[in-house]
C-alpha cells in the first residue's frame, strides 16, 4: 500500500539512462547539497561549493517535495490497525509513517545523486483541484472528517489532525511537478509525496489513501490540452483506484504491475487481475499485470520489454505519470 515514489525503483526503470548518461558523463569527485533558495531543509550540510562537477540546473532532475507532509501521523497499534491490544510495550509505528520519507529525502539531498536534483517547494493543492478525480460528496466527507478531528475510512486508513494539510500538499506538491513539466521546464520531475494516493478512489478512500495524486496529474494534463496521458505504476499493491477513475476513457492508459493480491474488501473491490482491461470507450485501455511474489527484477524487466513498452509504444502518448511504491523491492 506504499504508493509514496521511489528512487531505487526510479533508477532501475527510468532514470537509468538519465543517471548513467550524467554519471558517466561528469563523476562527482565529492557530493555537494543541491542547494535551491526554495529548499526549507536543514538537513543538507552548508556547502556553498557549488558544484562545477554537477549538471547545470536545466539539466537535473526537479523534485517537488514539502516537509508539511510530513504532519500526517497515521498513528501505533498492531502492524496497520491503529490496535492497542493492551500487553505490548512498543506499538508498531504505522507503515505509512513519517520517517520513512524523512529519509528519502536525506537520501536525495546527501545520497549518491544529489549532485542531480534540484529541489522545488510544493503547496497545498485548491479544494476546486481535487474535483477534477473525486466527487464534491467524498470531499465534503474529508473536509467533514478534519473538522470533526479524526476518521478512520477503511482498515489501515486514518486521517488523523495534520493529515488533510498534509494530503492537500501531496496533491499540490504532484501538481507542482507536473505544471514544471507541462510549462516547459525540464522534461521529468519528482513528486515525493505522502500520504500515497494510488488506491483512493473518486469516492472513497482505501489503502493508506485519500486523494489520487497520479489521478488528479493526469487530469490536469488532460486540462491543459494533452490528449494522451499513460500511467504506470510499479507498486506491489494493485493502483485500483488510478484504474478506477480512468476505466472509461480512451485518452488516459493505465497500466499496473502489482502481486496478484485480489480485492481485500469494500475499499478495494476490483482484483487486479488480467480480466480488467476497462469499459465502453476504456475498453483496452487498463493493463494490468499481476506478478508471482518473488518474481525480482529478471521478472519485472520482463513484463516491462514484452508488455509494457509494447502498450505505450502503441498508444503513443504525450504524457507518462510514473506511480513508484517501494514496496515491491521488499526481500524478505
Ligand atoms: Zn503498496
């Protein structure tokens, strides 16, 4: 349920060629901070060394990212449950949690290519944004639920105080990133957003999941006179809720690799089986493929040369939204 972007995953499919290109182009003899004026991190260390091994600003990779997001707490208790069952000393921290991206983000600004980042600052995203993907009813249910202090909306999923401003920045934040890229301003951009996004439906939440970040990318793109948007989205869990929104239309392809885990309940009706190939103008239009646990980058590599590429390459689109949940790199 970790729809929150990867970089490993980035590296491994889609940025391989970016990196590889800039690595061996220009070495880093030392990592500099990506120093941005828009930056509010304390974390990058005070190097004003600018980095005359580091591609100029034009050429890197924009990461849109606000630390507001990291107010959502999705709370303790038995894995995901939010349970207390009274005998443990240590409740487990919820999965979806804030320190997982804390050090994302350290990882981006101090890892191997912060050389190859420039950092942008997110904001909230409009109420009027959201209605593009999510019915005003569902909304209202979330705006409802913030004031009233706390919700849980299905198993795992609890908006918590801090969590509506947070989920308004995720939205916000993705939106950012896909304005730089429909404005002209680099080519591929970053969102590194939480909560995640790819189960909430247009009219529910599911999976750790309010608002549909990739949905409400690609209906802005749509807006801004792009007619041909794909999706793919490589995390382990099924992205119902991007399929669901877009099941009935022929500009937006959306394809899914996830482990073939089935629906898990009122929140998550559709399976993610083969089967769900979309409806009436959709019809063809939702790829998904469901792969055995275990299957590892060998397999991953496999669906992607001989079903992936094919599917975009046929549908030819003018905009591709990359949905890079980590947890599909789980070893255990
Ligand atoms: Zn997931």
């Amino acid at each position: 349920m970790l729809a929150g972007p990867v970089v490993a995953h980035l590296q491994s499919f889609f940025l391989r060629a970016f990196l590889n290109r800039r690595l061996k182009a220009e070495p880093p003899h030392r990592i500099p901070p990506p120093m941005d004026s828009s930056s509010s991190s304390s974390a990058a260390p005070a190097a004003a060394a600018a980095a005359e091994d580091a591609p100029p600003a034009t050429e890197k990779l924009a990461v849109f990212w606000h630390e507001g997001m990291l107010a959502h707490d999705a709370g303790r208790g038995v894995f995901d449950s939010g349970h207390d069952p009274g005998f443990l000393d240590v409740l487990d921290q919820h999965p979806e949690n804030a320190d997982r991206v804390r050090n994302m983000v350290s990882i981006l600004r101090r890892g191997p290519i912060a050389p190859f980042l420039s950092w942008h600052s997110g904001s909230p995203a409009h109420a009027s944004e959201l209605l593009s993907f999510h019915t005003p009813e569902y909304i209202d249910e979330l705006v409802q639920a913030n004031a009233n202090g706390a919700k849980k909306f299905c198993a795992g999923t609890f908006l918590n105080p801090g969590s509506w401003g947070a989920a308004l920045l995720a939205a916000g934040t993705t939106l950012s990133a896909v304005r730089h890229i429909l404005d002209g301003h680099g080519k591929l951009a970053y969102a590194l957003v939480r909560p995640p996004g790819h189960h909430a439906q247009p009219d529910r939440a599911d999976g750790y999941c309010f608002l549909n970040n990739a949905g409400l990318a690609v209906h802005l793109a749509l807006d801004s006179g792009r007619t041909k948007v794909v999706v793919v989205d490589i995390d382990v869990h099924f992205g119902n809720g991007t399929a669901e929104g877009f099941y009935r239309t022929d500009s937006v392809l959306t394809i899914s690799l996830h482990m073939n885990h089935g629906s898990w309940g009122p929140s998550h009706p559709q399976s993610g089986s083969v089967d769900e190939i979309g409806e009436g103008s959709g019809l063809g239009y939702n790829l998904n493929i469901p792969l055995p646990n275990g299957s590892g980058d060998v397999g991953y590599e496999y669906a992607m040369n001989e079903l992936v590429v094919p599917a975009i390459d046929k549908f030819q689109p003018q905009l591709m939204v990359f949905v890079i949940g980590q947890d599909s790199s789980a070893t255990a």
